[in-house]
C-alpha cells in the first residue's frame, strides 16, 4: 500500500519506518531541507531505541523514502497521514497551524481522491476543520475531487516507540466511512494477526479517546505523587502503599511510581489542552486542572527537599545532577523536572554539574555554556567536588551505586533521590543524608 507521511518529527518517523518495515511503500514529506537531507544520509534527528538501525534497512529496501516536494508527496500515498506538530499556545491550547497548512497542502495539489489521516494529538473537532482546509483549497482551485478525513491517534511511548507501535493494546481509528475502514484496515494488517485490536468509532470519541488516555495516565501519577507527599508527612513508606494499591487489579501496578512529577512532550501539554478544551465548551474540568497544579508542585520538591538540607542557602554549592532527559531512554528534555530544578538552582546561585547518558547535547541546546553548569562525560564526574546529589531520571545506569564511595565523594553527602531508587535504610544505613520521594523522611 501507497502511504504518505507529513512531518518527520517522532511520531511521523516512527509511523512511516514501522509501516515501511511491514512492507507497505511509505513517503515521508518535511518541509525542513536540513533535516530531509539528514535522514536520506541515515542521520536520525531524536534518539529512539531501533529507529535509525530500521530507518536504514528500509531506505536500502527501497520502501521508505524522504520528500520536501509537497505535489510529489500528496501524489504519492492513497492514505495521507498528517504527523506534525501541534505546540502549545500561549493559553494552553493546541496550536493546530501545522496540522492545517498540511491540509491545505493536499487540497491545493491532490489529483485523485485521498483519505487523509489524522494522527497528530488534535483537540476534538479537529477533523472538519481539517476537511473544511482540504475542501477550501481544492475550491480555489475549482476542483472537485472526492477525500475522506479519519481520526487515527498514536500512543506511542518515548523508548518504547517500537514496540508500542508494533505491539499497542489498540489501533483507534475514528470514521462512519466504510471505504476508510477497508483502507485502514489494509494498512494496519501487518499488526492485527494475534488478535483484531483495530477499534473503529466516530471521529470525535477518537479523536477525546487520545486525550483521555494520557489524561488518565497522568491523573494517576499526580494521585500517587499526592499519597507520597502525605506519606512523607504521615512517617509511612510509599513504597509500601504502591504494592499495596496496585495489587488490586481494579488499580493495577502501571503508572503509580511516584517521583519528581511527568514531564515529556505530551501529558503536560495534553491535560492544559483537555482543560481548555473543556473550557471552549462552558464545563471547568476541576480534576484537570488539580492533576497539572499537582504535577507543578511536585516538580519543585527537587529543589525544596536540596534547600531545606541546605537551611535556604544554596548559594556556591555544587550540585550533581544525574538525568535530564524527562525519561531513560530519551533525550528528550521537554518540560523535564531535571530544567525545574536546574532553573531554581541557579537562581539561588548554585552550580550545576550533570550527567545523562543521551540528553547532553539536547541540554547544550536549550541553557548554551554557562558558568553554573556543568556537563560532564559520566556519573562519576558528576559527583566529583560536589556537596550533593540529585537523582532526576531512572536510567538503569543509575539503579546501582556503591553508597560508601558515594559518600566519600560528596561533601554534605545529601543524596535527594527524585525516582526512589534506592532501599532509604541502606543508604542511610553508609551515612548519606538520604531523601527520596514520599518513603518516610520529612524533609
Ligand atoms: C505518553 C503515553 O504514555 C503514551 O501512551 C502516549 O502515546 C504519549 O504520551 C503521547 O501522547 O505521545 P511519553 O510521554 O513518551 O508517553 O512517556 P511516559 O512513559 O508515559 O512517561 C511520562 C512521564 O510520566 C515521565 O516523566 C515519567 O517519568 C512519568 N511517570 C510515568 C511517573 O512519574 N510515574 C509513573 O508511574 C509513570
């Protein structure tokens, strides 16, 4: 099957390398050269376990391939994915600029009828005013060609990209069309042998389905990291309730790790858009909004335990920072608690030294060279003349430290331990001042 991806960002390049890999001929279009230029050369711009090495196999196949020429992309696939950006606004809600130019795009050059496939986060609605751009630019033209619009959100994890694609617990597709359901059931076969996960439903529960899900996601990480404030303050382990809880299957073990709040590209921008979303149509979504103001909150408490274990004053300590990326398995910085807490550090005129296996350069980027940070090649380093550390991201690199020599190192020795890594007893137990999230301390 003839398919045609629109952006190349992380969802349209994970789309269109996994549905090249089953077979199907894929185009994926950017209208960023630099970046089209790289990809052709096998240069993959986000770092996602697999990805490059499928990128490459597939372009050698001839079954995947990169455009910036919009007429020779529309041409191209019968399904037409639009996989591009949708930034937040200023007020929190989606900014649908990107989606829409591309709708244009196919209206403007389509000769034969097309389906075009929602697979960008939109808010609920999005879809006709996607149809309402495609019909808009094939009446300037004067043309009268015949196109469908399906909602076909992602739920893919960064790290997990791969798999979650492959083997997701769903495919939703949104759509009353018959012809569309045919054509997207072709596409997705590859993926449905074990069992048919492809849902089919109208277009707006798809395109709320999306939102809902990672809202819920994220209420439940918001819920667990509240019980382990109120833990912390009550003298009991959360690590304890969490086994507890999850236990039952009504609640179940995923997604109740307390820590240093979510970050990433999506559930923090997702819950504002739900709720603004919510807002457009007259209801307050109280539950959204605590679950955000409760995730702000938690992403600060890096940075109060660090200041309450240096009596409010930070200024000229070293702190050691390891993980920035939002996530292992990422280098993903966006909105990570590591740049809430870098931020506030060096605000109380602290200095920074930090590692993370993947987001050093991602990190260079967004703070540039600065005298209060520091980026350095490993942990240990990280560690080296600092007064403490705080652990931001549970990258398995991290999961096993010799405490004592930990403790040689630092000079208070505060180890703040945002992902509750660690047994507290036996941190405790070498002499570190040992701070985790929500596991009995009150600091
Ligand atoms: C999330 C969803 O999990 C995907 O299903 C969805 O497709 C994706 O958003 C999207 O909308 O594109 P992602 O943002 O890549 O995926 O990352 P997650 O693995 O969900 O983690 C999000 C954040 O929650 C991370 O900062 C993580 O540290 C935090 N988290 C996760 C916790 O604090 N506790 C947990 O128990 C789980």
């Amino acid at each position: 099957m003839k398919i045609t991806i629109f952006g190349t960002g992380y969802v349209g390049l994970v789309t269109g390398t996994c549905l090249a890999d089953v077979g199907h001929d894929v185009m994926c279009m950017d209208v960023d050269a630099d970046k089209i230029a790289r990809l052709e050369a096998g240069e993959i711009p986000i770092y996602e376990p697999g990805l490059e090495e499928m990128v490459k196999a597939n372009v050698a196949e001839g079954r995947l391939r990169f455009t910036t020429d919009p007429a020779a992309a529309v041409d191209f696939g019968v399904l037409q994915f639009i996989a591009v950006g949708t930034p937040p606004d200023e007020d929190g809600s989606a900014d649908l600029q990107y989606v829409l130019a591309v709708a244009e795009t196919i209206g403007r050059h389509m000769t034969e009828e097309k389906v075009v496939v929602d697979k960008s986060t939109v808010p609920v609605g999005t879809a006709d005013r996607v149809k309402a751009a495609v019909a808009g630019a094939l009446a300037e033209r004067g043309a009268a060609i015949d196109f469908e619009v399906c909602s076909n959100p992602e739920f893919l994890k960064e790290g997990a990209a791969i798999e979650d694609f492959t083997h997701g617990a769903r495919i939703i597709v949104g759509t009353e069309s018959e012809r569309v359901k045919t054509l997207m059931r072709e596409c997705y076969a590859p993926y449905i042998r074990l069992h048919d996960k492809l849902m089919f439903m109208d277009v707006r529960a798809a395109e709320l389905t999306k939102y809902a899900a990672n809202a819920m996601l994220a209420t439940k990480i918001s819920f667990m990291n509240e019980i382990a404030n109120l833990a912390e303050r009550l003298g009991a382990d959360v690590e304890q309730v969490r086994r507890g809880i999850g236990s039952d299957p009504r609640i179940g073990y995923q997604f109740i790790y307390p820590g240093c709040g979510y970050g990433g590209s999506c559930f923090p921008k997702d819950v504002q858009a739900l709720a603004r979303t919510a807002g457009e149509v007259d209801y307050e979504a109280e539950l959204l909004g605590a679950v955000e103001a409760v995730n702000r909150r938690q992403k600060q408490t890096l940075f109060a335990k660090l200041s309450r274990a240096f009596d409010g004053d930070l200024a000229g300590r070293t702190i050691a920072l390891w993980g920035l990326a939002f996530k292992p398995n990422t280098d993903d910085m966006r909105d990570a608690p590591s740049r809430t807490l870098m931020e506030a550090l060096w605000a109380a005129g602290a200095r920074v030294q930090a590692y993370d296996p993947e987001a050093m350069d991602e990190c260079r980027r967004l703070y540039g060279e600065r005298e209060d940070l520091a980026l350095v090649e490993d942990r240990v380093q990280a560690v080296e003349g600092a007064d403490a550390l705080v652990i931001c991201t549970e990258w398995k690199a991290f999961r096993s430290v010799d405490f004592a020599w930990l403790k040689s190192r630092l000079t208070l020795p505060v180890v703040v331990d945002g992902r509750n890594l660690f047994e507290p007893e036996t941190a405790r137990a070498a002499g570190l001042l040992y701070y985790a999230v929500g596991r009995g301390d009150s600091l």
